[in-house]
C-alpha cells in the first residue's frame, strides 16, 4: 500500500468530498467526521512520502499505469514533500478550530461548507505533487473555484470582492493555460520533467520566452504580486473567517511554489538566471511590492486587511528571494513558504478567536483585549515577532536568509527592502500591543466597571490549535538548520551557486 | 511587406485568436457592468480554447477515429493520417472549466444583485460609500 | 482607465504576436506537437485500449486523471451555486393561481402557509400566458432527446461524444421541461434532493473506479486491474473501463446542469425560474 501514497494524498479528501455532500443531504452529523478522517489519511499520506523521499530520494506515481510523457505522472521530491505535509497540517489545524464557527454560521449548507473546504484543500495538493503541467491547470481550477464558493459566503461585501476575485483569477489561470500551450506547441509534451529535457535546444525560441512571461504573469496575479494584489485584500478580509484561515495561508504560498517549480523544474535555472538576464528587473518589482504592501498596512484600520496587505509584503519576500538567482535567496525563498504559511495560519486563528468573542475585528474592539484574552493575544504577538523576523521564531531565519542572498547578489535594494518592511511591521505589531494592553476596554460594550476586566478567553477548540501553531513557529525556526541540511539543500539544482 | 503578409496568412488563425483573448481581456480591464465582464471573461476563455485546437491541426489528416476499427482486415494506423487528438482532448477541460467558472460568476452576480439592486460597478461602489 | 486598458491590451497582443514569429506552421505535420507524444496515442490506442475513437481513449484513459478532475469542477461548481444561492427556508410573497376548468387567474397576497390544491394550479408571476403548444411540443421532444443523449454517451468510443456530451444533452432535457411547463414540474420529475446526490454519485462512480483498480491491485485508475472482476483480458478490460467512467461522468455532468440551472434560474428560492 505505501507504494500508492501519492495516489491516496489526493484522492482520500476528494472521495470524502463526495461522501460529505451525502451526508450533507442526509445526515449532517457525519459531514465533520468525514471531513477530518480524510485530511488525515492525507497527511500521514504526505508525512510518510516525506520520510520516503528524505530516506530514499524522489518518488514517481504513474497514474492509470502509463509512463510519463503519455499519461500522467506524479512526482515527489525534496521541493514538494515539505509543502504536501504543510498543506495538511495548515488544514487539519484550521478544521479544528473553525468546526465550531462553521456549523453555528452555515446551519443547513454545512455539509456544501465542508465538501468545498475538503475540494480545495485536494487541489492544493495535487498542484504540489503533479508532474504535468497541464494537470496542474485543471487543479488549479479546483483550488480557485472551491476557494471562490468559500470566500464569497462572507460578510455583505464579499460576493463583490469574489467576483472580482473571479474576474482576476481567471485571467491568471488562462494565462498559464496559454503559457502550456505556448510550450506545447514548441515542445509537444506536457509532463514537466519531459519539457526540460527538450527545452535546451529551443531557448534562442521566442515562443519559450513568450511561454515564461505568460506563466509567470499568470501565476503572478493568482499569488497576489503587487501591481497584480488588487483582489486580496477585499477578498481575504470579507471572507468568513474559517475560509480565510485556510485560503490566506496556503494559496498564494502554493503560487509560490508553482512559480518556483516552473523555474527550476521546467525552464531550469540555466535559462531563466543566465539567458534571460531579467532577474534584477523582477527582484525590483519584489523590491516595490515589499515596500507597497507594508505601507498600505499601515494605512489599514482593522485586523485582517492589514494582515492581508502583510500578504502582500511577504509574497515579495518570495518572489525576490527566487529571483535573486543564488542559493541563499532560493533557500530562503523555500523556506519562506512553509514559514509564511504557518505564520498567517497563526494571525487567522488568532482572529478567529478574536471575532469569535467580539464579532468584530476592528482595531477599536481590541482596546484591553490582552487582559480580556491573553491566551489569544499571547499567540497573536508571537505570530507577529515571527512576521518581524525576531529570533528563535521562524521568520526571524527565512528573512535571514533572504537577507544573505540579497548581500551575495549585490542586491542592496531588497535588502533595504526587507529591512524596511520589518521596521514597518514592527510599528504595527506594536501599536497592536498598545490599543490592546493600554487602552482601556470599550465602556459601551461591558457593563461600566471600571478595574480590570475578566478574563473572556476563546473556547479551547480555537485555542489549543492556535497555540500548537504558535509553539510551531518557535520549534520550526529551531530546526530550521536540520531542515535545510536535510531537505531544502537537495531540493535546489546545484547549477544554483 | 509581402513577407508580412504571407506570414499572416500562413499563421491566421493564431492572429485571429489574439484578436478574440485582447477583445475579451479589454472587455474584462474596461467595462464596469458586471455582466459584460462575464461576457468578456467567456470570450477571452473561448480564444484560448481557438488556440489549442489550431496546435491540433494537421493538412491531410482528418478527425481523430479509427475507421473499421473492428473490422477484420487489420491496416497500419499512420499518425499523419489524423490530427492530433492530444489538444482536443485539453480543450473539452478548459470547456468544462469554462462552464464552471461561468456558473459561479452569474450565481455571484445574483447575489450582488439581490443585495444592491444594480449591476453597473460604479452605482453598486456609490451606494458602499454612501451606506 | 479606457486608455490605460488598451494599453495593456496592445502590450499583450503584442508579445503573444511576437511569439508567433517562431511558430511552425499551422497544420505542419511535422511540428513537434504532432511528432513528440501524440503519435503514440494515434497509433497504439487500438491495441492498448480497443478504443477506435482516440479522442476518447486519451480522454478516459491516458489522461483520465484529469478528466477525473474535471469532473470534480463541474462537481464543485454546482456546490458553489447552492452555497451561493440557495435560500432555505419557507417561501413567502404572492403566488398566482390558474382556476383550470375556468381559466380565471387568481392573485393571492402573502400566500405563505396557505396553498390552493385540487382544481387550482400555481403558475409564475412572469408567465400568465397558457400555451398548449409550445407544452406539447416539448413534451413529444423530450423523451427523444433522452434517447439521443443516451446515444452519445454509449456510443463515445465509436463515434463523437461520451459522457459531457451526452450528459449536458440530457440536462437539456429537463431544463427545456423547467422552461416550458415551470421549475415546480421539473422539480416534481427530479427533486433537489435526487440531484444533489446523484452529483456527488456520478463523481464517485469516476473516482470509485479508480480506487477500486487501486483496491486490485494496480495503479490508481488502470483499469487492466478490472479484467479480474470483468472476466475479460486487460485491453477490453480498459475499455470497458471507460465506458463505466464516462456513465459516471454523464450523471454526474447531467445532475449538475440541472442543479446550477434550479439555483440560477430561481435565485435559490425553488419556486419560481424564469
């Protein structure tokens, strides 16, 4: 049976998928269950495919028994397996606090709730592990339809960011579409592995660069890249928060990964670093995106929208750091993804928590919120420290990577660019700290007291998988060396100084 | 210029599905009734779809299934004799995404229609600001 | 903005011509699109799957997993609609009423709880018109349109078609039965219910098969693993294999179309569509 484990990652959660929409229509009671028993065949799938590749090296599936350039393949190796147990863990965590919010907000819809929680995180997954580019596209389209269905179930104003949302996302999906196509024409073949063996005798071809521009630009507005960001913020902050908590996460980081997998995987490092020669020119449109997403987060009045315009910051991070073109970056870049993902994982629970007791997320219902919920505020700062980038937390040695590389590229504007952003975030973090330990709790909403107020925590259920988040944060940026020694160094080619 | 001009013609359709994804995408950039941006969105998909199924086609060959498949004489089946099923087989996905994409968008223009009464992008904006 | 956008759009155009300069020409039979991987498909499907329509065999079987998937949209679309639309929950407002032996119209205000039943029959606020025609005629179309559709799905491996095709023609049928009779005759015929679950069942049916072959023994969907169970040799074995996966994806595709058709056409009140 081990041998079928990445058939069994996608497929378990799309099989409940159809159970729970049964039981929707049958019986509720089963939906929740369902739901949790899938993501977790799928995560001990992803976590023994991880010990598999880190014992024994990458792993090939070949689905329906055809081999790779006729039918297609899947393929796990160091760049995907940490993502594929990260897409888990982000989904797992996320359903246990969220169950409760979920079934008080959806009532008779919870079962159509979780069979789309449950599609989406399958097309998560099976973009991180396919090996065919065009099997990537249709998963895609999972990934953002079911996303779609989740964010625009919000507040009064999210079917419009939705559909805005739809507008963009399309276009970007239909510009990778065409980028396959662009390479198909010149290649003939769509299993990724296949098109970088014939690729280096085409790059003089113009429709190769063509096929670049357009997959990146695709993938740029489906990740949220600055000029490109306008349907993030609208849609991350209008959206119910058991959705946001899992679509803030993990879609733009898997963007990310896709980006990078195009760029080491399929169009090699060789021609997308040494003869395209537009790799500075990116890394300054990180450089914009990193110092545009932290000044409109200043400018941000509640708890989500400044997260997301975070977001939008950290996605430069990302992008800059692959684009740096030497291995520092790249490594930084990896591990930024998985960081980042556990980071915004830790601000949405905390939010979470937050709405649930105040069902608001303004910054004004913060005041005295840290003697009201420490435990919430507790694992609310220390998401924060890590998105500054304070030792031992995980952000603190991505960024520190990041920062190498932009150092051994010479490329001191993205430098001064994290640097600034950290400063940025560190403002905002600690006005947070302040609205919430010194500003007296809003007298119209208690009931006149005056002294301390009582502790009003979040239910456990929010709680324990906000804290075992947050604790990761710490233990992820202890390990961080054993990780990169153990994994992320194989992942990246060695024609990456 | 008769170098152009031939070059044209031997590629039109390519030229043509440019034309079909540009008039679309500008409708999707300008527009500010939510309908027609759907309209746009379909028309940029639809040229994508005009694209793929020009990579399949081939001079000479003719649609993609076996004549006398199970007959009893057994002929060699040549590849230049069909045309490459490969993107037809593309393009009925991105149809069907296309159908998908297209019925959540009108289900959300439904809501946003029940919620504002109005599908023009500017009033709907007037009317957030004004509340 | 105008000026803007057609500057954006020039640009694009722009570089996707330019890609075009290094294009093989249309119809090439020597472009590597048609010499690299499909040439296999074309001339090994009949031995390797008995399929004589290769569009089909590529479709259901060297590519099935993202037909799988592709199903899976549909799938997903049409629980975004109901997500989306649907209003649960009694319904209330005006309803007409046709008296039948008389013809006369009735317009009953704030009819919730109440309902007219014998002699009387709902009809929809929009269409008071009473046209015979235009029922019977549909009425006579709609079992052969089943039929055809039926057909298409069948008859995928020999000729055009297979399960979309055939299952958005016998979707058609009922949405024509809901446009013109009304949503609550074609809701009678095939209620929420039924579709909801038929939709998760023809999706299952795809990614049910495939786990079995998984269960057998084999690759996930390699349908040779089904020989054992069908009792024939592994070539038919796959072919009989897509012919149960496109079944599944014709009731799937059909359950659907009808599901997005109720939640659109009635903005997920159930009574009345357009």
């Amino acid at each position: 049976m081990s041998h079928h484990f990445p058939a069994l990652l996608v497929i378990a959660p799309l099989l409940s998928a159809f159970f729970i929409s049964g039981a929707g229509w049958l019986n509720r009671r089963f939906c929740l269950p369902l739901a949790v028993a899938s993501l977790g065949v799928a995560g001990l799938s992803a976590l023994s495919l991880f010990w598999r590749v880190v014992q024994q090296g990458p792993v090939l599936y070949r689905l329906g028994g055809w081999d790779p350039p006729w039918g297609i393949a899947y393929a796990v190796d160091f760049l995907n397996a940490p993502v594929l147990v990260l897409i888990c863990i982000v989904a797992l965590l996320n359903l246990w606090a969220s169950h409760r919010q979920v079934e008080e907000q959806f009532k008779e819809k919870t079962g159509a709730f979780y069979t789309l929680y449950v599609l989406m995180v399958t097309g998560l997954l099976g973009i991180t592990v396919t090996g065919d580019a065009f099997n990537l596209y249709v998963l895609l389209e999972i990934a953002s339809l079911s996303g779609y269905g989740l964010i625009a179930m919000g507040e009064d104003r999210a079917p419009l960011a939705t559909l805005n949302y739809v507008y963009m996302g399309t276009i970007g999906a239909c510009f990778y579409l065409l980028g396959i196509g662009y390479l198909y024409i010149v290649t003939g073949s769509l299993n990724m592995a296949d098109i970088a063996r014939i690729l280096p005798g085409l790059y003089e071809n113009k429709a190769v660069l063509t096929a670049l521009i357009i997959c990146l630009v695709g993938l740029w507005l489906k990740m949220a890249f600055f000029p490109l960001h306008v349907w993030l913020p609208n849609a991350y902050t209008f959206a119910p928060v058991p959705s946001a908590a899992l679509i803030a996460p993990l879609m733009t980081k898997v963007m990310v990964y896709v980006m990078i997998r195009l760029m080491l995987t399929v169009f090699t490092p060789g021609y997308v670093f040494s003869t395209l020669g537009i790799n500075d020119a990116v890394v300054w449109f990180a450089v914009i995106a990193i110092v545009m997403g932290a000044i409109l987060a200043l400018g941000q009045r509640d708890l989500k929208k400044m997260i997301s315009y975070i977001i939008v910051a950290e996605v430069g991070y990302m992008v800059g750091g692959a684009w740096l073109g030497n291995r520092a970056g790249m490594t930084g870049a990896i591990l930024h993804i998985i960081n980042d993902a556990l980071m915004t994982l830790c601000l949405f629970l905390a939010v979470a928590a937050i709405t649930y007791r105040m069902k608001s997320y303004t910054f004004s219902s913060l005041k005295g919120l840290i003697r009201k919920m420490p435990f919430t505020m507790g694992a609310f700062i220390l998401g924060g420290l890590s998105i500054i980038g304070v030792p031992p937390t995980c952000g603190f040695f991505s960024k520190w990577y990041l920062i190498t590389g932009a150092l051994q590229a010479g490329h001191y504007g993205f430098m001064a660019a994290l640097l600034f952003s950290s400063l940025v975030n560190v403002v905002l973090f600690f006005r947070i700290i302040e609205i919430g330990f010194f500003e007296p709790f809003n007298e119209g909403h208690g009931h006149g007291e005056h002294g301390p107020e009582p502790m009003n925590e979040a239910p456990l259920s929010i709680l324990v998988p906000l804290w075992i988040v947050a604790l990761g944060l710490v233990v992820v940026g202890v390990y961080t060396s054993e990780i990169i020694t153990h994994v992320l160094q194989f992942a990246i080619p060695k024609a990456i100084l | 210029m008769s170098g152009i001009v031939a070059t044209i013609i031997a590629k039109y359709n390519y030229w043509i599905y440019i034309c079909l994804m540009m008039i679309g995408l500008y409708a999707m950039i300008t527009k500010r009734n939510l309908i027609k941006k759907i309209v746009g969105m379909n028309i940029f998909q639809t040229a994508i779809i005009l694209f793929y199924v020009s990579i399949g086609a081939k001079r000479g060959g003719t649609i993609p299934i076996i004549e006398h498949a199970h007959g009893g004489q057994s002929h060699a089946v040549e590849a230049v004799h069909y045309i490459n099923p490969l993107p037809h087989v593309l393009m009925l996905t991105a149809i069907v995404v296309a159908v998908a994409t297209l019925g959540v968008a009108l289900a959300l223009a439904i809501r946003i229609y029940n919620r504002y009464r109005t599908l023009e992008e500017d009033e709907i904006l007037s009317r957030i600001r004004g509340s | 903005m105008k000026k803007l956008g057609l500057l954006l759009v020039i640009l694009s155009g722009a570089l996707l011509l330019y890609a075009t300069v290094d294009f093989p020409l249309w119809g090439d039979p020597s472009s590597p699109a048609s010499l690299h991987v499909s040439p296999r498909y074309i001339e090994k499907t009949m031995e390797e799957t008995s399929v004589p329509n290769i569009v089909t065999a590529v479709l259901a079987d060297y590519r099935g997993f993202d037909t799988m998937f592709e199903t899976t949209v549909i799938f997903g679309a049409g629980v975004v609609c109901f997500l989306l639309l649907r209003v649960l929950g009694g319904e209330e407002g005006d309803h007409y009423y046709r008296h039948l032996p008389t013809g006369v119209t009735i317009h009953v205000k704030g009819a919730k709880g109440k309902s007219l039943s014998g002699e009387f029959e709902r009809i929809d606020m929009l269409w008071t018109p009473y046209d015979l025609v235009i029922k019977t005629a549909c009425r006579i179309m709609i079992p052969f349109i089943q039929i055809y559709a039926l057909y298409v799905i069948a008859h995928g491996h020999h000729s055009p078609g297979g399960g979309f095709q055939g299952g958005v023609i016998l979707g058609a049928s009922v949405i024509l039965l809901a446009i013109s009779q009304n949503l609550r005759t074609a809701l009678r015929r095939i209620g929420e219910k039924t579709v909801g679950i038929l939709c998760a069942i023809g999706v299952f049916i795809y990614a049910g098969t495939g786990a079995l072959c998984l269960a057998l023994g084999r690759n996930f969907l390699d349908y040779a693993a089904l020989a054992s169970v069908l009792g024939t040799d592994p070539v038919t074995a796959r072919s009989h294999g897509i012919l149960i996966v496109e079944t599944g994806v014709g009731i799937a595709v059909m359950a659907t179309m009808i599901w997005i058709y109720n939640n659109v056409s009635s903005a997920g009140r159930y009574d009345e569509g357009l």
